[in-house]
C-alpha cells in the first residue's frame, strides 16, 4: 500500500460544541413539523381538549363552592402547568424517538454531531413545540373561562422554568434508556411522567396525602411548584421555600438525570446497541 | 468534484490487534488491518463474523476491548468529531427521515458537517447523481436506487477523506448497481479518499477493492489483493474463495494435501 496525498476542500470544522450543528437539528426537526400537519395539529390538539374539560369542571365546582370561586382557574392553572412538564419531557424524547422510528440515528451518531450538540437540540425543540402546543390554549382559556395565566406574570415564568427543568431530567433518563434498549424503551417515554402525576399533586395539596407518602411527594421538584402555585392563585402570596426546594431539588434531578443518561450511553457502547439501532 | 491539498498522511485507517467481546463471545477477535488513502479494502465475511462490529468500532459506536484504531493518524477517541468531520458512512440499513424532502435532508447534513457554501455542494452533487428530478420529493417517496444515491450524496457532502459503506449496492438493479460503482471510482480518482467497503457482493468487491480481508468468527481469516487470494485458492472468482474460506476449506494447496493422503 502506497501513501498519497488526500485532496479535500478546506473545512471549518468547529472542534468544540458547535451552535451550528445545534441549528441544523433544530432545522431537521422544523422541517418534520412544517411538512407533516398531523405532528402539528397534535401539539395543540390534546392540551385544548384538557383545557376544555378541565375548564369545565372549574366553572362546575365554582358555581357550588364559594371557596373555589375565589380561586379563579385554579384547575385550569394546574392543568396548563401540568402540560408544561409533560410535554417538555414528551418533546425531548420524542424528537430523539423520531430518529428511531425513520432509521436516521445511525447518521446522526456517525457525523460530527456531539453529544452535547443533539442534547441541546432536542431541549431547544422540546421549548419550540412547547410553545406551539401550549400558547394557542393559554389564550383559549382567557374568552372562555376567564383565566389568564400570564397574569402570574414573574411567578409563571419561574414555575415554567422549574417544570421544564424537570421535564429535561427525566428526558435525559428516557433518551439513555432508548439508547441502551432501543425502541422497547419507547413506552417510558409516553407514560414515565404519569407515575409522577398523583405524587406531585397536581390538583390538590400535599396535605392530602398520607403522611407516609408526603415526604415522598416534596422530593419531586414539580410539588413545589403545585404547591406554589395554590399559593399565588389561593392566597395570593408567592412562597419563596416553595421556590428554593424546587430549584434545589431540580438541580439534583437535573444532575440524576445526566448522569444516567451519561451511564446507560456507555454501557450502549460497551453492548454494541447503539450499533444495533442504527441499522 | 473541486477539491484543495491537506497534508500527506500516511494511513486512512490503522487497525491493530482490535477485540471485542459480548459476554463470553469474542466478536472481533485481534483484529488487524491497514487502508492507505486512495485505496479501496474490502472487508467480507458471513452473518456474524464481526464486520458490523468492526464498522461499529471504527466510528465509535462500540467500545473495543482491546486494540488500537488510528484514523488519519489520529485517536478517534480524543478528537472524535474532528474525525467524524473528515470521514462519512452509507448504508441501505439506516435512512434518512421519510418525511423530509431530499433537499431538506441533504442541508440538514450539510450543516451538521459545516460543509462550505451547503446550496452550491448540494447543487454539484445533485448534477453528479443524477437528483434533480426528485430534490423537492420527499425521501420517503423514492425507489431503492434513488434512495442509494441520496445516501451516497449525503456520504459525500463533507467530500471524506475516509468513506465507510456497508453495502453499498444491495438491493439495486444491475444497472444501478453498476452506476454507483462508477461514481464511487471516480470520486476515489479524483480525491484520493480511502473506501472501506463491507459487502457480501463479490463481483462488486472484485470491480471495487485494491485489498480484500475476509473475516471468520472475528478473525482474519484469507487477506490480499483479489488476484492473489484467487491465486492462492485456485479459484476463478471471489465468490468461490469466499466459500473455501467460511467453509473452511483451505487455500489450493492445502486441498491438494488433504486429497494426496490415504
């Protein structure tokens, strides 16, 4: 074998984390939305659904009870939140599950593309379809129920933050349980944060539950926040320890969650799944 | 295809003494080989001899046991996407999302690989593949040989230096097939890239790989030009050298000995 020359274009190739490579997922992944309505329609369809019976029920029981009338949307409020953490999760996984289903990881894993690079990509979609899914029924709700939520003001964007952080954290687990086992992983990512939903209190207060079951319930970052939530819509404080545990508390997820993500991606090399998936 | 000079190196693609085992299976078993730029390997072997495991490695996908990889020169494992950057892979068994156009695809891979002015690369090789009649089509759309061209036009949008392909041809027409082919040897001619070519097809391999090394149970089991393995099992084609070898039957002269005793 004889050594020649390798005749190639000049390249500008970032070495470190490339916004550029993030920018070309985030494209890759708009492009998926803007030429497949049905992905679109979907991002609004459920939460508008949700909102609607939930609004109902909200003017139901504030028509019987003096107490929940004077808490305006309260319901309506815990649902668009609730949506919030639900879908940041359901977006990171389902971005990454798209490359699955149409067979494209293998491409993905094998271009310079980081790490770091894809992760950040699927956080800024996770935030895009967000936004498209949950801004139309924020305004909804305002003609029909009477409820603004952006009338939180400050306080809803530090809940949003918080519960997209938390959304993000078990993304990071799902996204390495699907690296490591592949599409029979794929459920998690449909239903994980359903487990959370009855612990978190979403709809009603920590108090609530057996004494036995509330340490396990203010562990979660997103019962903070519920609970803080209450707060401002009930007694119209904002409860900054609420915050604090919650900021604390995602920090530590935050941190769970890379780091399981980190192991289940090696342990996928060790086993030659990632291999696997891409073919 | 324009292209500018980078520095001499010396190996493509620096394999040595690689293992991979899954549980008690040893997978690629001390597995050792060379591709120098401008020349074509093929690597062969049966379902399961460690060839996908082996491609796996060299992208680093799968963590090797033992062994060392050297691409251009560097550690893979230190300057990953820096490599990554100057190599590219095709294969039939992975796709590009059904959903987006061919257009769509091709720019989403070329931002990924920072290609210099994406339209104008995307355009030349729209021209040299023959894609535009179906650019704006979406790729889920087109036949199996429309397919195999977008992906070996994704394949050479960075313009590698070390082109991997897994099979590059299955499941295309004889005609396609050959067409391909040629686009491959001209793109080798023209910029002096290293080909790795897995492939169970030996007329291509035959046509395609100036050095050939043929795999059985992780282990290198017959390596050399495709003449002189032809040569030394007296055989008349890749195919037939490839049965002698997972068949375990031995090179010409190895036969002749078994035969010659009582």
């Amino acid at each position: 074998m004889t050594s020649t020359t390798i005749a190639t274009p000049s390249r500008r190739v970032h070495a470190g984390f490339s916004f550029a490579r993030v920018g070309a997922m985030v494209l890759r992944y708009w492009y998926l939305l803007a030429n497949s309505w049905p992905r679109a329609v979907e991002l609004v369809y459920w939460p508008t659904v949700q909102m609607l019976t939930w609004g109902f029920v909200q003017s139901y029981i504030a028509a019987k009870s003096p107490y929940f009338a004077g808490a305006g949307g309260l319901f309506v409020a815990a649902l668009l939140l609730w949506d919030v953490l639900l879908r940041s999760q359901q977006g990171f996984a389902f971005a990454f599950l798209e490359e699955m289903w149409s067979r494209n990881l293998g491409n993905l894993l094998m271009s310079p593309l980081r790490t770091s690079e894809f992760v950040a990509s699927l956080m800024v979609i996770s935030l895009i379809r967000l936004t498209i899914g949950m801004v139309p029924v924020t305004l909804i709700a305002i003609p029909l129920f009477g409820f603004n939520i952006w009338g939180l003001g400050g306080a809803l964007a530090i809940f949003f933050a918080n519960l997209v952080a938390t959304g993000w954290a078990m993304g990071f687990l799902i996204v390495g349980l699907l690296l490591r086992h592949g599409l029979g992983a794929e459920a998690l990512s449909w239903s994980l944060m359903f487990v959370l939903m009855p612990l978190t209190c979403v709809y009603y207060p920590v108090g609530i539950l057996p004494a036995w079951l509330q340490p396990i319930a203010l562990a979660l970052p997103p019962t903070h926040v519920f609970e803080g939530m209450r707060a401002v819509l009930i007694d119209h404080v904002f409860r900054f320890d609420h915050l604090a545990w919650a900021v604390g508390l995602n920090i530590v997820w935050l941190g769970a969650g890379i780091v399981a993500f980190r192991v289940l991606l090696a342990a996928a090399r060790r086993a030659g799944s990632l291999v696997q998936q891409g073919e | 295809m324009s292209a500018l000079p980078l520095p001499t190196v010396d190996l493509a693609l620096d394999v040595r003494d690689l293992v991979k085992c899954f549980g008690a299976v040893r997978a690629v078993d001390g597995l050792s080989f060379a591709l120098a730029p401008g020349r074509t390997l093929g690597l062969l072997g049966g379902n399961g001899a460690g060839k996908t495991t082996t491609i796996g490695m060299i992208m680093g996908l799968v963590r090797p046991d033992g062994g060392t990889i050297r691409i251009l020169g560097r550690d893979p494992e230190r300057e990953r996407s820096a490599l990554l950057a100057e190599m590219n892979f095709e294969s039939p068994y992975v796709d590009m999302p059904h959903r987006l156009t061919v257009r769509q695809n091709l720019t989403v891979f070329a931002r990924l690989y920072e290609v210099e002015r994406p339209r104008e690369r995307i355009a030349e090789l729209a021209r040299d593949f023959a894609l535009e009649p179906f650019l704006d089509r979406r790729s889920g759309a087109l036949s199996a040989g429309q397919k195999t061209r977008v992906a070996l036009a994704k394949a050479l949008l960075n313009r590698p230096r070390l082109l991997l392909l897994d099979e590059p041809t299955a499941s295309l027409d004889p005609d396609t097939a050959d067409w391909i082919r040629s686009r491959l040897e001209d793109y080798r001619r023209e910029t002096g890239a290293a080909l790795l070519i897995a492939s169970h097809n030996m007329a291509e391999v035959e046509r395609l790989c100036d050095d050939v090394v043929i795999l059985s149970s992780g282990r290198i089991a017959a390596e050399g030009t495709p003449a002189e393995l032809m040569r030394r099992f007296g055989r008349d084609g890749l195919e037939e050298v490839f049965l002698d070898v997972v068949r375990g039957r031995g090179t010409a002269d190895e036969r002749a000995e078994k035969e010659a005793r009582p």
